[in-house]
C-alpha cells in the first residue's frame, strides 16, 4: 500500500508549476500536499481564471510564510512577557515585515515588539 501511495504521489507531484511546488514546501504531509494542489487549483487557479483575481507568484507565497512564521514568533514574545495588548493582524505583519527587512539588512532583531508608532519608511 505505501508503494502505491508513494507511485500515486509521484505521478500527482511529477509536473507541479513553481507556484505549486512553493504552496507545498510548508507542507510536510504527504495527504496534506495533495490537499494543498487541489485547493491551489480549485481555488486560486479557478478563481483567477473566471474572475480575473490576482494569483500570487512563488516569491510572494515563500515571503508570506516568511512573515506568519514572524507574526508567531512575535505572538509567542508577547505572550511570554505578559504583554496582552491586542494588536491586529495588520499592525503584527507590518512589525514582522519590519522584522524582516531589519535582518535581510543584517541589522538583527531589536527585540522590541511594541506596536509602531509612525508608518515604515524603507
């Protein structure tokens, strides 16, 4: 039975686009990639197609995970110094993109994870 999985798994991943193979590197099981594909197509694909809605290109989609993987660390921060301030989604991706930015730049974090004052200039 694992040999037939592992064939039909072979035969679905075998001609995946770029965009396909960057939804599937945050998936690490094998159900959940098939899932992830036949979302990608039923959904996003579809959706672009018929409605003309954006689809995101692979550098986006590896940059988005980048940032929710960010958005927890810094959650998990928080979390860990009592700090039960309620930031919304927007403000906790914009100090992860920050973030980011601050170590792609090779300056680090400041470890600081107190909500912005002004808007970001890069």
């Amino acid at each position: 039975m694992i040999l037939e999985t592992q064939e039909q798994r072979a035969a679905l991943f075998k001609n995946l686009t770029p965009l396909e193979q960057a939804f599937l590197e945050g998936v690490d099981d094998p159900r959940g990639q098939a899932s992830t594909v036949h979302i990608l197509f039923a959904a996003m694909v579809q959706n672009h197609e018929l409605f003309g809605i954006p689809v995101p290109t692979p550098e986006e989609v590896r940059h988005k995970r980048q940032v929710l993987k960010e958005v927890a660390k810094i959650e998990a921060e928080r979390a860990a110094q009592g700090d039960t301030a309620f930031l919304d989604k927007e403000t906790l991706c914009t100090m992860a993109e920050d973030r980011l930015r601050r170590e792609r730049r090779g300056g680090g974090q400041s470890g600081s994870t107190t909500a912005p004052i002004g808007p970001i200039v890069d």
